[in-house]
C-alpha cells in the first residue's frame, strides 16, 4: 500500500484516522514530488490548498508530538493546528507559546478563528510584515511545483525557493 494509498483509507475512516492522513500529507507536501499533492488532493476529493492544511497540521502535531500533547489533539481539531501552525511561524512562536494558545483554546472551546485572533493580538495585531509576503511566495512554489503546464525553468525555481524555506 502506498503512503496516498494510507492516506486515503485513513481520511475515509473518520476524524480520529485523519491525522495518519496529515502525518502523510506533510511527507507528500514537503516532499515536492511534482503532481503528488494534486495526486492525494484528487483521491482525497479536496483541493490542493485543502491538502497543504493537513501536511500543516500534521507538521505542527510532529512538532508538538514529543511534549506529550495528545490530550489537545484529541480535544481539538486537525484546523486548530494547521492554523497553529501558521502562527508559530507569522509570529516566531516557541513550541511552548504553541502549546499554551492550544491548551487555552481547548479549555475554552474557541473555535479556530477565534483562537487565531487571540494570537494574533497577543503577538502585534496580525499585522502583516514581510513574513506574511514570504508564506505567499512559499504557497505559489508549492502550487508551481505541482502545475503540470509549468515550463521546467519555474519548475527549478520553485524547488529552491522551498529548498531555502527549510533552511530559514
């Protein structure tokens, strides 16, 4: 069976499965195999966009999974930690600032958007800095690398784009 193959059967088992499918999202997503995101995104019926939130949430969990923070995953939504995801990285959290807007998002049963605001306003009002621009540049690379129709020269640029993310 391959990983799309695990994926699929685990998304299709119910909430409770789909984190193998996010754990295998972020392997696929950052492993910039061209058409392997459009791949999963076709066999999962969601988009590709819908796909790079649950590689985020699943990179965010693996993040988060040796602090023993299974008690806020199953509390909480695969959502709540793609968008935590996104904030660590708008606002430079520590994985300990991640887990406490985690647990106080739990505690209080705040949706994800109510969650984000919360952050974001502890953390400059959400305000946009060259970051934000950057993250738009990282998702048009993702979106490039599995454009079929792209010439091979933006292909390349792309990769190093998401090479040099890693690194930052």
């Amino acid at each position: 069976m391959s990983r799309t193959d695990t994926a699929v059967y685990c998304y299709r088992r119910g909430e409770r499965n789909r984190w193998v499918t996010c754990l295998v999202a972020a392997r696929i997503v950052g492993g910039y195999e061209r058409g392997a995101t459009r791949d999963m995104a076709a066999r999962l019926g969601l988009s590709i966009s819908g796909v790079e939130r649950l590689a985020m949430a699943g990179v965010t969990w693996r993040e988060l999974m040796p602090y023993r923070v299974r008690p806020l995953r199953d509390a909480l939504t695969i959502s709540h930690f793609a968008r935590m995801g996104m904030l660590m990285r708008r606002h430079d959290l520590t994985v300990y600032d991640a887990i406490e807007y985690l647990t106080i998002a739990a505690e209080d049963r705040m949706s994800v958007e109510a969650m984000a605001a919360a952050v974001d306003a502890a953390n400059g009002g959400g305000k946009v800095g060259w970051g934000d621009y950057w993250g738009d540049v990282v998702k048009s690379a993702r979106n490039l690398l599995v454009a079929s129709d792209a010439p091979e020269f933006v292909y390349r640029i792309a990769k190093l784009v998401l090479k040099w993310d890693n690194r930052r």
